[in-house]
C-alpha cells in the first residue's frame, strides 16, 4: 500500500514538480545527481532470458527487460504478475453501463416523460443499444487510458535517453536495467550481480533533474 | 538500376522440402506424449458410456413414438425435431470449425481437430434422423409445416404467392441438396484426415484446405437455408434476414461445448495427457464465449428491429412466444442463453479450468436445447387449429420434450462415442501437430 502511495506521489512530482518535490533519492552521484539505477548489456536472446530470471530470483520488483522485439514469455521470466486492467476494465463496463441505463431511463420515463412511437415510456428494448455502446465506450477508454497510467505514461524524458549505448536497445542489443529506488538495490552487489549473469559494459545512470 | 532475381517458388512446388518434412514428422513421432496408449482408445475402453447413451435414445425414442400415437402427434414430433435440431447444430458446428481450421493452416487446434471432424461426421447420422420428420410432413400434408396443406395453400393468399419455393417438391429437393453437400464435406475432410495418419502423403493437407475454402460458402448457404427450410417455415407468415446467421451462431457454439465435453472425457481417461491441456480449454472457451455474445448479438438485433418497426406479421412470432404459458422461454433465452454465460465466460479462470469448462460446456448444450425449443415447441399447437396452445404442462405432458430431446441425443452420443474410438484420438501426421502439442496462450 505505501508503495503504490510512493508511486502515485513520484507520479505527482514528475508531471507537477512546482506542486510536489519528489521525495529525495536513495543514492545521488560525486556530483549530487539522482542515481537512475544500473544496465547491463547482453547480446543474445536465451542469455538474456536467463539473466532475467536470476534477477527475479534474487528478489528485485522495480528493473525492466529492453529487448529490440518482442520475447515469447519474458513475462514470466521476470516475474511480472497479471495485470490489473481487466479489473478495471470490468469496472468500467459496469458503470459505463449503469450511466447508460439511467441516464435513457431517469430521462424519458421519470423526468420528461414523452411517448416516442407509441412505445411504453420505460421500454428497456429501446435503452439496450446505447446502454450497450456506453459499456463498450468506457470500457474501451479504461483499456487504452488505464494501460497508459500503468504503464506510466505519457512521459516526455525518461533518464535511460541519457545513455548514449540505450539506443542499440532497439536494434541488436538486450539491455537489463535495475532501479536506484529498488529496495534491494545496492551500487555494489548489484554490480556483482549483473557481472555474474553476464551483463556487459555495466554503467550507472544518473538522473539529471 | 539492378533488377535482382527474387527466386520464388514456382506454384506447383512446395516451399518445404521432402527431407524437412519427414524430419518434422519423425520428431514428432519421437515425442514422449505420442505413445500408442496416450492417442488411441482400447477397444471398449468408452463402451459403457455408449450403452448408457444407447440405452437412453432407445427408451427416448420409444417414448416419444408411443406418445405420438396416444397422446399429441404434433407435440411429440417437436419435441423430436427439438432434439434433432440440437444435435445438426452440434455437427454443422464442427463442419465450420474443421473447413476454418483448415483454410487458416490454424496450428493451436491440431490436437483437437479430430474430434471437430468426428462430431462433423455425424452429420450423416442428423441427417437420416431428419427423414422421419420429412417423411411424416409429406406423408400426412403437414403435421407442423402447414404450407404443406393444400387445403390452406387455396385459402391463403400469402402462402399461394410463397407456393413456388415452399412446396413438397422442391423442399424435397433441397432436403437432398443438404445431404449430400454436408456428407460429401464431412466425409472428405474426416477421410482425408484418417488417411494422413497412416501415409503422411502431403497431398491430402493441401486436398482439405483446397475442398475447405469451397466448402465454408457451401455451408453457409445450406446452413442458412436449412434453417429457413426446418425453422423458419413453421410460421410461414414469419421471415427473419438474420434467421441463418442466428442459427449458424447456435451451431457454432454448441460445437465448442460438444468437443470440451469430449475433450475432458478422453483427459478423464488418461487419453491426450499433455497434448490437450488448459491452454487448449482456454481457446475452447475463447470461441465458446465468441459465440454466447455472437448469438446474442444476432437474436438482440432481430428482436430489436421487428419490436421497433411493430409490423404485425413480424411481431407476430415474438408475440404469440411471450404468451400463453411460453414467456418464461423468453427469460431463459435472455438471461440464461446471454447472461449467464457471457459473465461466467469472461473470467480467464472459468476458461482455463477443465472442470470449470466442462460443466459450461454442458450449460451450454442444455440452453441450446431451449434455444431450438422457443423456436420449435410453440409452432406445435399453432399451426395445430389453435385449439389448444398452451405447453400442456398441466396435463403433465412435459415428459414428451424429454424423451424427444433424450431420445435423439441419446442415439447422436452413442454413435458418436464409437466413432471416436474407431481412429486414433489425433491427426499424428499433421506437420503442424508441434506448434498444437507447444501451444501458449500469452495472454
């Protein structure tokens, strides 16, 4: 629960920094920068897919796999869980629904009530279609807003743009990067670890803000 | 500027070769999960599922026959044709699934695809059961049909201009023409299937998605108007533009629900153990739900523009079925054919658990039973001089549509559960097969 309020509150910060400061970071450079985290590089599809799953394994929640395609099952590899958005998704059809339904019904059978083609006043035959339509529509803004909001976007900077090799992230390169704000992160076990599963040319992010 | 030769395969060669072909199927025969006691049944293995069921049809059938003689000929006949609709659906399901499978070179389904081609073989079997209820109709001019009645044909002025299409003669006809096209298709397709497990011959793959493309407009087009034909025609003052697409989405569902219960039947037996598993379920239960919001897409629609237009010789068929005793069917196609399913269905859970599956899969044959039931039942006292139009439940004549339904699926399992022990349980020639016997769903 407190780290979905650090999230939502670090979300407030970056879009409103005169609003909220962000809270301060766990690691900062020689020079007082925000530590990004650490990326590791790999070149192959299977050595990547196997580093990902000693890094879940050593307990890390907040690091990313960037691949130049897509790589079947890295999901489960990294150990993300499934997604909350058919939830709300679901909730949104609901109450998508119950507007249409209300909205058709408080109208033309309680508050002006009005004979539309000889029909009865409350005939739920004819609130079905835009009751339907309304559910479809909600849910449909729920799928696409509520994957960009969990998915932490729109954004217009993120820090790993600052590392010049990121780039080859969507060509030919797999890139593991783990989070300064990770609970388990550490500058120097997490080296050690990134090291040893095979990342190359290892190098910390700093985060300009 | 160079032109540069792009070596593309001339149309008559294939583009894998002889060499990888066989290297695939040895590989796939070398598979642990494709031992000779995973993907075959012993003889008499489902033996006492097939005399329960025989047992059953037997006694359904005798009863509904002794009752058409002593009680209500007309009532008996629908409470067969209620059945009998219930099973064509299930096969012409399948037929569809089979001919899509085929002409999308779908991989996932492979290892379910013989028992798609099972149950569409059965349409055979439907068939003979539909001669009764022709012969009947034209024996005794129109028992349900009353378009058959020359008498009314005189009298009414509609069904004297509706005579060229609905008459003895040409509905005989076209009775044939549904035959032999779902036979041919059926055969074929289960044929050429049972004759790749024993000689791999690559040519026969190609036959069935050649004979599956013609075959998917062909079955639409007698799908549509059997329908027309068997159930549209009970009410000749009655017409419906979505009547066969309405009927194609009762089959196709009721063709998802069929292979699931086969499919767990078989797992229960310890038969496709690592070959069929919840990902498999998981698409079943994908098309399973398609279908419940398909259907109920399709009827709202219907129902919707003939409740708005208010035209009396449309709404004349909805309206007599929200009376007389039959309104309680319109709750049952509402809630429980549309409701019910489309939010049990939509839970990833309900989809990717076998049990759970399983008994939607027979949720779902059971409303289809009411499904043909609110389209078949009422016409059997309407058409009979109105004399008495309702059920009959209170002459406790309701065991008359029990033992027409029971009767009908009884014989349909029976044979059906012997024909899926005559052939292994699964194409084991299909090059697809690993791309089946691997399948993720990653979502």
């Amino acid at each position: 629960m407190s780290a979905m309020i650090n999230n939502l509150l670090s979300a407030v910060a970056d879009y409103f920094p005169m609003v909220l400061r962000k809270p301060a970071p766990r690691f900062v450079t020689e020079r007082g920068n925000r530590v990004y985290g650490l990326v590791a590089e790999f070149t192959e599809t299977p050595k990547v897919f196997h580093a990902a799953e000693h890094v879940r394994d050593a307990g890390y929640s907040k690091w990313d796999v960037h691949t130049p395609f897509p790589i079947h099952d890295i999901e489960s590899a990294m150990g993300i869980k499934t997604t909350k958005l058919p939830l709300m998704a679901g909730g949104a059809a609901l109450t998508g629904v119950t507007v249409g339904a209300l909205l058709q019904w408080g109208t033309t059978a309680i508050l002006f009530p009005q004979v539309v083609q000889g029909k009865p006043m409350d005939a739920w035959q004819a609130f079905l279609p835009v009751t339907f339509e309304l559910g479809i529509l909600f849910t449909a803004f729920m799928c696409i807003f509520g994957m960009l909001a969990l998915n932490g976007l729109p954004r217009f900077h993120h820090p790993l743009f600052s590392h010049a090799r990121f780039c080859h992230a969507s060509d030919d390169t797999f890139v593991i990067a783990i989070e300064a704000e990770d609970p388990n992160f550490d500058p120097v076990k997490t080296r050690e670890l990134l090291e040893k599963i095979g990342g190359t040319h290892i190098t910390l992010i700093e985060d300009e803000d | 500027m160079t032109q540069i030769a792009a070596n593309h395969p001339a149309p008559a060669e294939t583009a894998m070769q002889d060499a990888e072909w066989e290297a695939r199927l040895s590989k796939i025969a070398s598979d642990k999960r494709m031992t000779p006691d995973n993907i075959t049944l012993e003889p008499g293995a489902l033996s006492g599922l097939m005399k329960i069921f025989a047992g059953l049809g037997a006694l359904g059938l005798l009863v509904t026959i002794i009752g058409g003689f002593t009680i209500n000929p007309h009532h008996a006949l629908a409470a067969y044709e209620v059945g009998v609709f219930t099973a064509l659906a299930m096969t012409l399901g399948a037929l569809f699934f089979v001919m899509v499978f085929h002409s999308l070179n779908a991989g996932w389904s492979i290892t379910l695809r013989r028992q798609f081609e099972n149950v569409a073989w059965m349409v055979r079997w439907v068939w003979v059961m539909m001669i009764p209820i022709v012969a009947i109709e034209l024996i005794s001019k129109g028992v349900l049909f009353d378009w058959l009645d020359p008498h009314k044909v005189k009298e009414s002025h509609l069904l004297g201009l509706k005579a060229p299409y609905l008459n003895a003669g040409f509905f005989s006809f076209r009775f044939l023409l549904y035959g032999v096209v779902w036979i041919f298709l059926s055969s074929k397709l289960l044929g050429w299937s049972i004759k790749s497990d024993e000689t791999g011959d690559r040519a026969l793959g190609r036959k069935a998605r050649f004979w599956s493309g013609f075959g998917i407009p062909c079955f639409a087009l007698t799908t549509a108007f059997a329908s027309f034909d068997f159930l549209m025609s009970l009410d000749y003052r009655f017409f419906s533009t979505m009547w066969g697409v309405m009927y194609f989405a009762a089959a196709a569902l009721a063709s998802t629900a069929v292979v699931t219960l086969i499919a767990s039947r078989l797992l229960s037996k310890g038969k496709l153990v690592g070959l069929v598993h919840e990902e498999h379920f998981h698409d079943l239960g994908k098309l399973m739900f398609t279908f419940t919001v398909f259907w109920g897409y399709i009827g709202f629609s219907q129902y919707f523009l003939i409740w708005y237009s208010n035209i009396p010789e449309e709404t004349a068929w909805y309206g007599f079925r929200q009376q007389n005793g039959w309104q309680w069917l319109f709750v049952v196609m509402t809630i429980g054919h549309f409701c019910v399913p489309f939010l049990l269905l939509i839970w990833r859970k309900v989809k990717r658990t076998p049990v759970l599956l399983t008994a939607m899969g027979v949720y779902v044959i059971v409303i289809t039973i009411f499904d043909m039931a609110w389209i078949i039942r009422p016409m059997a006292y309407l058409n009979a001089g109105a004399e008495k139009i309702d059920p009959g439940y209170a002459s406790g004549e309701v065991f008359l549509d029990i033992a027409g339904v029971v009767g009908v699926l009884g014989i349909f399992g029976a044979i059906l559960v012997w024909k899926i022990g005559r052939s292994n349980l699964l194409p084991i020639k299909d090059p697809m097969l690993h791309e089946a016997m691997s399948h993720k769903n990653y979502v």
